[in-house]
C-alpha cells in the first residue's frame, strides 16, 4: 500500500464547522493522509501504524507544505501575498523613506 493525502480534507486532517469549531476528517481519522490499496481504495491509517510510517508522513507533509508556500520561517506581514495592497502590505521600515 501507498501512502497518499487525503482526498477529503487535502491533507489538513480536519475541517472547520459552522460556528468555527474544528473537527477531525472523517475519511482520514484526522491524519490527513491514507493509505491507497492495489484496487485504488483510500483506508485510514491505524494508529498503532504511525510510527512505523512516520517519516513517510512528515516527508509527505513537508511537500504539502511547500507546496502552499511555506518556506520553513514566519513571513512579516508585508512579504505575505495575500496582504499586497492593504495597509499591512507595506514595509514600515522603508515604505516612504528615502
């Protein structure tokens, strides 16, 4: 078996509710990942089995998380895309100084 991220949650290992409570992946158990079987059906893992798969795991998760954009440190506010064109897009330590 194969060890993929989960169709379900895309790796994240829960969802968000209405009212902002977070709630584990049903299909995932909350790992975000699953193993694929030779039929091409997704199962969770076991937990007794995360150990043994560990480093397959934070491997996987590095990749998601680069592939988000995430670069292994903090980002100051005005080096966020999503905040380009708002008062916190800007650098106060340089924006407008000669």
């Amino acid at each position: 078996m194969t060890i993929i991220r989960c169709a379900s949650c895309d790796g994240f290992g829960w969802f968000e509710d209405e009212i902002g409570s977070g709630i584990d992946c049903d299909w995932c158990t909350g790992a975000g990942y699953v193993y694929r079987d030779a039929a091409g059906r997704d199962l969770p893992i076991p937990r007794h089995e995360y150990a043994q798969v560990a480093a397959e795991l934070e491997a996987l998760e590095a990749e998601r998380l680069r592939e988000m954009g995430y670069r292994g440190g903090a980002k100051k506010p005005w080096q966020q895309q999503i905040r380009q064109g708002t008062q916190l897009g800007h650098d106060p330590y340089t924006d407008g100084k000669q």
